[in-house]
C-alpha cells in the first residue's frame, strides 16, 4: 500500500517537481456521526523530514529510533494543523486514537525511499450537539510555510450512500453540509474536486422577443475563485456583507461578460444575484450554498442577431456548459477559453 501511495504521489506531482520543491502530499479520509467524526490521515515518511528537520547520516540514512521519535511529535503536528471547526467557527478537540507505523527497516530509511513508507493516524472528534457542518482546515507547518502541501480527502456523512472528495490546500478550508433528516443529500456528486458540480449546464441563455437573458449558476466555491468575498467568518456571511458581495458580484458579471444586439453593444437592464441556501440569525451558512447570476438585456423588438463573449475564465473555471433556448429551439454551447463567443444570427 505504502508503493502504490508513492507512485500515485509521482504521478499526480513528478518527480521532477519533487527534486527542485519538495512537496507534501497526505490523505486523509473523516466520517461524520451526528455528533462525532472520526478522521485517518496517511501520510508518507518524507512529512518527518520536511517538517521536523530531520538530518540523514553521512550515507543518508536516517535511523530508525530518528523516525519514530520523528513520528511520535507528528501526532502533535497533526492536531494542530489539521482541524475542524463547526459553521460558527468553533473548533473540534481533537483525541488522538492511535497511530499505526509502517515496519521499520533495521538499518533505517535512506533519503530517496523515504515515499516509500506511509503512516496512519486516527483521531476523533465529539460534539455536544448535532454537527450541522464542518470546515475543514489544512495548514500544515503553520499558514506561512515555505513547503507546499495538500491533503486528498474523502468525506462520507453516516447513512448517505457516497462521499464527496476535495484537495485540501493552506488557503481555504473544505465546507461540508449535513443533513440529519435526510442523510441521503450528501454526497450527491461523488467526484475528485475542488468544486461539486451539480449535473446539467451550469448557464442558461435564452433569445426570444424581447431580448437576452443570461443565468449563470454555480458553488458559492467557485464564484469565489473568480471573485473573492471578504467576510469575517469563513463559514458565513452576515447581512451586509451579502450586500456588499450581491453588489460586487452583479458588477464583475456585468464586465465579464459582453453583449452585442444586433450589432451593437448592450448592457444588461437587470442584474439579480441570489444565494441559495438556508438563513440562520448568526448568518448565511456558506458550506452548500450556490450563487445564480441573472442579467436580462432588453431590446424593444425581436432580436436579428446577438453575440455573447465571456471573459469568466481561470484555471478552476475552464469551461461552462450551457443551455441555449433561440425562439424556442434549444442548443448546446461550451463556454471556454479556445470558444468564448456564441453567436446568432436570424
């Protein structure tokens, strides 16, 4: 198991990344209980080295006593940089279960076998109440550390019949949802991303008599990618800092996405923004919630020709899938940066 975790760490990162910025690469896998998760992480030996300054001997070996004295104050390196937090920002304790080590070679581990080798860790977490979400923090080595880390995690609520996955980085902690009631809505959309996508397009353009209509949906995750939103709490908005991104939002849309109508520049006559999601008096709960973007462009008369040019691209965001009704007539279109136009003509 301890290969297979190397040479998926080789494939996803190579090695020749590896050689010139050393990278830490973990896995960690939680389980929710109405009132408890319980988490594993693996991580590969190498973590002993890149974070506790570790020393090789002359042939570059590091001893075994080294390793597992190393390994016992990773425990502590765990707690304190992989946390959990509720959706009003208070922290989870920690107890530490058990780690299970890998065996150790009676002459230690050279330097370059080091990703060879992975330990497990287990903790568990325990509420007062029931857990209506989580954030789920990655810092290791404390928020400034010059050594790139990522965490790949899985995420299973009791009940639901799958989990839902995400890489873990320093900047943003993973928001999860649960639903005591009905289990079954976690987990939905079971894939290796940063960003659940729903299924269908994620826009919707429609061409009728009286102009352009344009909607736009996705995870509030994703807006953000786009266009970050201050707010004190990670994990919430309150009242004015919705207005405040409500207004942001409708502005970055309206500059992003450029409209001609019949040959000529339009600008939008209505832009609406709305969060979806539930409202608790401390605030807007992020962990879930979706952002719909509306802008309508009115014409007066049926149009004879529209183009639409999008600018809404970046490495998360590469493309968009959308749905487009002309006078009825509905066709596929994806947004990208090799196709940002769609156009029409009567």
């Amino acid at each position: 198991m301890a290969k297979r975790s190397a040479s998926i760490f080789c494939l996803l990162l190579g090695s020749h990344i590896l050689a010139a910025h050393p990278i830490s690469i973990s896995w960690a896998t939680l389980r929710a209980y109405e009132q408890q998760v319980d988490l594993q992480i693996n991580i590969l030996a190498e973590d002993l080295f890149l974070f506790h300054g570790l020393e090789p001997d002359e042939s570059g070996f590091f001893s075994s006593e080294l390793l597992q004295e190393a390994a016992g104050r990773h425990r502590e390196f765990l707690a304190r940089f992989f946390f959990l937090e509720d959706l009003s920002g208070n922290r989870l304790e920690p107890r530490f279960v058990r780690c299970q080590p890998f065996e150790m070679p009676a002459g230690g581990v050279h330097r370059d076998s080091l990703m060879q080798y992975g330990l497990l860790y287990f903790f568990e977490f325990r509420a007062a109440h029931p857990i209506s979400g989580l954030q789920v923090f990655q810092q290791f080595g404390g928020s400034r550390s010059p050594i790139p880390a990522v965490v790949m995690a899985t995420a299973y609520q009791d009940g639901a019949a799958g989990p839902l996955t995400a890489e873990i980085g320093r900047e943003r902690p993973w928001l999860l949802a649960f639903d005591w009631e009905e289990p079954g809505n976690f987990g939905q959309q079971s894939h290796f991303s940063r960003f659940p996508q729903k299924a269908g397009p994620a826009a919707f353009l429609r061409i009728d008599e009286k102009g352009l209509s344009q909607q736009v949906e996705m995870p509030f995750e994703k807006m953000e990618s786009l266009l970050p939103v201050r707010r004190a709490r990670e994990a919430f908005l309150d009242a004015e800092e919705e207005r405040r991104a409500i207004t942001a939002i409708a502005a970055y849309f309206t500059q992003h996405i450029e409209v001609e109508i019949d040959g000529r520049p339009c600008a939008p006559a209505s832009v609406r923004v709305d969060f979806g999601g539930s409202r608790e008096a401390a605030g807007m709960p992020l962990a879930g919630a979706r952002v719909k973007v509306s802008l309508d462009y009115s014409t007066g008369a049926p149009p004879a020709g529209v183009v639409a040019r999008w600018a809404l691209f970046n490495w998360q965001s590469r493309a968009w899938q959308a749905e487009i009704s002309v006078f009825g007539e509905v066709q596929k279109h994806t947004f990208s940066r090799y196709q940002p136009v769609f156009c029409w003509k009567k």
